[in-house]
C-alpha cells in the first residue's frame, strides 16, 4: 500500500511539473499570441497563478503517508532549523538581481495598458545580471529552494518522496530554461555557462580551466 502510495505522489507531481512545462512552453506562447495578439501580455500573471493553483491541487489529492523517515533530537532540529532559515536568506539574496515585477506578470500588463507592449518581442524583459549568488552558480534560486525545503527536523515519507521529485523538476528544468536563455543571449550565457556551474558552487579555477581546454580544442592548428 506504501509503495502505491509514493508511486501515485510521483505521478502526480510528474502531471503538476509537465502541465507547468507546458505552459511555459516558448511554441504555447507563440500559438496563443496568434490569437490573442497583444492580450498575451496577460499570460505571465496567469501562469503563475495557474501554477499555484496546479500545486494546491496536487497537493490536496495526493495520497500522505505519515510514516516519519527521522525526527532529529535536540540540539540536531534546532541546528537544522537555523540552516533552513539561512537558505531563506538566500533565497532573498539570490533574487536581488531579477526584475520581480517582470517575473511575476506585472510589468507586462503594465506596458499593455500604456500601449507599449510588443508582441513580437520577448515577453519578459530581462538583461544578464551576472551578480549576487549567480556568481556561483547559474540557479541560485533552484540551489536555495532545495536547501530550505531539505533542512527540515522532522521527514515524512510524503514529504521525502516530494522533495526528491521537487529536486528532479528543478535539474530538469534549467535545462529548458537555459535552452531559452542560450537562444536570448547567445555567446555570452554560453560563456557563463563554462565559467559558472549549474546548481552545486565549486572553485571557479576548474571553470578556467575547462573553458581554456575547450577554447584550445576549437582553435585550429
């Protein structure tokens, strides 16, 4: 019965993370702008709403085993907690460099009302702040999320079973993500990526030398 349980939470949350794909989809957006023309500047706000909106769901159907995996003692929950409060903090540090207002859909319908929103062009503004956390790595945010959600006292086979998937979706999609970025900002984001890694910091001489390997490799004799 446990496993059955687990296997129905991954499906859902595999159904959560495809519908969430999905509408983020560059070929979606484009289809929807043919019809809707500049209407589309309301697309942003409506898919993260949706995709609250997906996940209460999920989460309110999905089966939850209780069964405890741990529950640290004292002083260890006390030390985990301090740490997932920490990750909080950079989470907040880590968003210091994205424009919010474009993230979350305002400042489309902002530009909408103003008369000022192309629908030929991206939708979400957005410039390649190399600073702040993504100096280390290229997902601060991804990194942070995994921390805070992983530094709990106490793990529930449910919560477990979530958090490994919320790990996979995260991995999985900077990749798209960064497929759409490579497309926005060509060689330079190509650049970063040799020069910073994707999700787990370590010493930036690595890096160097890597890029320095594949720029020899690709010079001609």
């Amino acid at each position: 019965m446990i496993v059955v349980e687990v296997i129905l939470i991954i499906m859902l949350f595999t159904l959560f993370a495809y519908s969430h794909t999905w509408l983020a989809s560059i070929k979606i957006k484009r289809a929807l702008a043919e019809k809707l023309g500049n209407k589309i500047a309301f697309y942003r706000l409506f898919y993260n709403a949706s995709s609250i909106i997906f996940f209460m769901a999920f989460y309110a159907v999905s089966p939850k085993p209780d069964i405890i995996v741990y529950d640290l003692p004292f002083p260890f929950d006390i030390i985990t907690f301090a740490l997932q409060v920490l990750s909080l903090v950079g989470m907040v540090w880590a968003t210091r460099p994205i424009d919010l207002k474009e993230f979350i859909g305002i400042a489309q319908i902002k530009r909408y009302i103003h008369d000022e929103y192309n629908v030929d062009g991206p939708d979400e503004k957005q410039t390649l702040k190399i600073e702040g956390a993504f100096k280390f790595v290229r997902h601060p945010i991804y990194l942070f999320s995994i921390l805070f959600l992983g530094f709990r006292p106490t793990m529930t086979l449910f919560y477990l079973t979530m958090y490994i998937c919320v790990i996979v979706y995260f991995y999985t999609g900077s990749i798209y993500e960064e497929r759409k970025l490579v497309e926005m900002f060509g060689d330079k984001y190509k650049k970063y990526q040799l020069q910073v890694p994707r999700l787990i910091p370590y010493m930036m001489s690595f890096h160097r030398k890597l890029e320095s390997k594949i720029d020899s490799e690709s010079t001609p004799e």
